[in-house]
C-alpha cells in the first residue's frame, strides 16, 4: 500500500513522538486531549462569609434518586423534573459573593452535579453522556450562576480547578458515568466539605474498576482520571506525587503494601467507563 506524503509526514511524527517520551507522556498529545494545566502552587480562594445554602430541596431529590452506591433512577428523577427546575433557579439567585470559600466550593459541586442530572434528562433513554451531541455537552454555556451562564466545562476549570486548587473535587464532580466517583445521596456542605470528599476518594478507590494491585509486577492499575489530573493530584510535587496521593485514600491492604514498595511500584490506567450511571427503567 502506498502513502501519501502527508501519511508519510504523520507516520514521522508518531515516530517521534513515541521515540520522545511515552504516548501518554506526549505533550503534543496531552495538549490535545487532556484537561488544562492549572498552576497548583498559587493559593486557592480564601474568603469569609455565609457558610450555608438553601439546599434541603436539593438533598430531598437526591435520597428519593438516588442509591446508596450512587446509581441515579433517571426515570423516576425525570418524573421529578420540577423540583430540579427549582433547585437550579434556587442556586442561580444565589450571591456567590457573599458566601465563604467553603460554602462557594460546596455551592459549585453541587450545582454542576444537579446540571448533569438536568443535561440528561433533555435525552430519555441515553447510554452514556457522549451520546450527547458535543455542541450541547460540556462545553454549552446554559448554565446559570452568579449572573451569567456557564458551560459545564467553564464551572469545572475556569472556577473551580483554577480557584480552589483542591484536587479532592475530582472526586466530588459526577459526570453521570460509571467510571465518575458516585453520586452522594446528600448535598456537599461546608462546614462537611473536606471529609465529604475525603470519603468520596475512599469510596471511589474501593471499587476494583478504579483501582488494582498487582504484587508479582508491582503495578497499581488506577482510574484513568487520575492520569488526565496528573497535575493537580502532584499538588507541585512533581513525577510520582499523584502515587502517594492515591495511596492515601486506597484501601488500607493495598496502600500498606505498595507503600512498602513505593520506589518500584509502577502506575497503569484502567479504561474510564462512560456507561450511564443509573437507569431508565421505570421505578
């Protein structure tokens, strides 16, 4: 089979690039396909003020919805649209302003958790939230807080990564997928905020499809989350911080013997699984 010039070019350059360094390791292709970089060693927003929001209806909606190991009913919630109709236009009226740093963090989880939930239910019956066109994904600016619209990738980077600068939100932010960590069954709150993740991080590395130890190859397979964040799970510490970020929220078996290991200890990436992360059957 004969190449063009511009296959030959591509084949070069794939060459290069895998000569380089590794494919995952590229920044050619990091830059392309991974989450922005946000600096980590600038300090995150610190701010006084209200500490609380009006979240009752909001956490009324989660226990009728939602499991306790975070599968989401979408059948009976699109039954219930209403009230997240008014959860919604509750967090829109609210004066970000004037809430503390932890209150502000809490409000923003919470709220692009309860826009996914409404994302999805504009498509009955979906598999996985890439079914949904891309023009009204991620990237759709229909969102309203703090006097202006949003798009869900803008809440979670522009706001949120560059302004808290807390890698335990990753852990918090459910994309309705499996592979995303679960949805609570109650609101984040601030005076809760830190060991609501924390527990979060706990809960996501429980499960076998997030997390792996293979002794005999010293390999702990993780999330493939943990790759596309790289930088903020390193916190500024450089190659292999984001293993000791892990082990310190894995199970405790695990992380024991792996830490005792630590300097050989290989990391691979499990496949992110973008299956929806409840049903559509009728309740």
């Amino acid at each position: 089979m004969n190449l063009s010039a511009a296959a030959k070019l591509a084949v070069l350059l794939c060459a290069v690039i895998a000569s380089a360094c590794s494919f995952r390791d590229s920044w050619l292709i990091r830059s392309a396909f991974y989450p922005e970089v946000v600096e980590s060693n600038a300090p995150g927003v610190q701010r006084e003020g209200l500490d609380s929001v009006d979240d009752n209806a909001y956490g009324a909606l989660l226990l009728r919805h939602v499991a306790e190991d975070g599968a989401v009913n979408y059948a009976a919630l699109k039954a219930d649209e209403a009230q997240l109709d008014r959860v919604l236009a509750s967090y829109a009226a609210v004066e970000v302003s004037a809430l503390s740093s932890e209150a502000e963090l809490a409000l923003l989880i919470n709220a692009y958790n309860a826009f996914t939930l409404k994302l999805m239910l504009g498509y009955p019956q979906v598999r996985s939230i890439q079914d949904i066109p891309a023009a009204r994904r991620w990237k759709d600016q229909r969102w309203q807080l703090a006097g202006r619209r949003w798009s869900l990738d803008a809440i979670e980077h522009q706001w949120i990564r560059a302004q808290h600068r807390q890698p335990l939100i990753h852990f918090g932010l459910v994309c309705a997928s499996r592979g995303c960590p679960p949805l609570r069954r109650e609101p984040y709150r601030a005076r809760a905020l830190r060991a609501q993740l924390q527990d979060q991080a706990r809960r996501f590395f429980a499960r076998e499809s997030n997390l792996r130890w293979n002794a005999e190859r010293q390999t702990l397979s993780v999330s493939e989350l943990i790759d596309w964040f790289r930088d903020d799970f390193r916190g500024g510490g450089g190659p292999g911080a984001e293993l000791r970020f892990v082990l310190g929220y894995a199970p405790p078996a695990i992380a024991s013997e792996a830490q005792a290991n630590i300097d050989s200890v290989r990391l691979a990436y499990l496949p992110y699984d973008w299956q929806l992360n409840g049903s559509w059957r009728q309740p």
